[in-house]
C-alpha cells in the first residue's frame, strides 16, 4: 500500500505540487486548534509530498514557535526550533534520504511535549483516523513519548485529497489522527 501511493505522488507535476502547498498552508488554519497554536511541532517536506513550506512560513509570521523534528541513528527524532527557511540544513543520512532540518541548537527529543499540534506526515488516512505512516517507526515512537507524558497536542496530516481512503491497515499502536488537511478541506475524527 505504501509503494502504491509513493508511486502516485512521484507522478504529480511539479506545478501540482507547489499549488497544492499553497492552498494546504490557507486550509490547514481551518483546524481551530492549529490557528491557536502557540507551539507546532512540524517536518520539512521532501519531494512530492504535500508541501509544508508555505505553512512553516505562515505559522512563523504569525508568532507560532515551530519545532522541526532532526533524525537520529536509530530513528527516533530530536527538535529544533524553525528560524526560516535560510536556516535547513541539507542533511544526508546514511542509506536514507536527505532531509532538510533545522540547523540550530537541539532541544532533546521531549522538546515535542510542549507542542499544542503535531503534524505527522503521513501517505494516507482513513475513515477512522488511521494514518498509514512511511513505515520507518520515527512519529510512532513521538506518539509513545506524547502518550507516555500525557501529553494530548492535536495530531494533524496533510494530504492530497485521494489519499483520504475508506481503510489502511492499523496495528495496536497506533494513534487516530485527529484532523486531516487537503487541498478541497478538512476532515476531522472523534
């Protein structure tokens, strides 16, 4: 199922893309609970995924403090803080993609617990709120900590519209989204 949607987006024109970011960073303030959101903790976007550029940048001029997740060895995810995007570095982890990550201090990995919103990238979400994640176990172990400390931010994917399906497989650890962001709208799940 992964492959199948990685393979759909890699088809996405680069025009498609960038417009689509665009119209996510307006939508995605339509979720009450990003648009009053003092602390976001966020990720760069790679290839054609749905854009956070425009997002980062719109929750930065409005006074959001924007964490940005930095990948360790063994997957787990550090923080730092979003300064613009003059201040991504381009970093290549061995046998992985390259990702753009914020080139500052680092503030451990429970900087994430005073996040009021977690966007989560994500390939697809269904009808329950199931996210279908790229299978590499790094938001998991962030919903974990956020869980184990009791800490409740709203969880928040964007997505293109056709990646909103009737049903992914779920296992026992994961946590339902509670809204998800489109081009067309927003959809949220008890």
């Amino acid at each position: 199922m992964r492959r199948e949607f990685l393979a759909v987006r890699s088809t996405l024109p680069k025009d498609d893309v960038q417009g689509a970011e665009k119209v996510l960073a307006e939508r995605a303030f339509e979720v009450e609970e990003l648009a009053g959101a003092r602390t976001v903790a966020a990720y760069v976007s790679v290839g054609s995924e749905p854009g956070t550029g425009a997002l980062l940048e719109a929750l930065r001029a409005r006074g959001t403090r924007v964490l940005l997740p930095v990948l360790l060895p063994d997957n787990d995810l550090d923080w730092g803080t979003y300064e613009g995007a003059a201040s991504l570095a381009r970093v290549q982890h061995p046998g992985k993609m390259a990702l753009l990550e914020p080139g500052g201090a680092r503030l451990g990995r429970d900087a994430v617990l005073a996040a009021d919103v977690v966007l989560l990238p994500g390939l697809a979400v269904d009808a329950r709120g199931t996210r279908l994640g790229r299978g590499g176990g790094s938001y998991d172990r962030v919903l974990a900590r956020l869980e184990a400390a009791g800490a409740h931010p709203a969880l928040v994917v964007l997505l293109y519209d056709t990646e909103v399906v009737a049903h992914v497989p779920g296992e026992a650890h994961d946590k339902a989204v509670h809204a998800v962001v489109t081009p067309s709208g927003t959809h949220r799940f008890t």
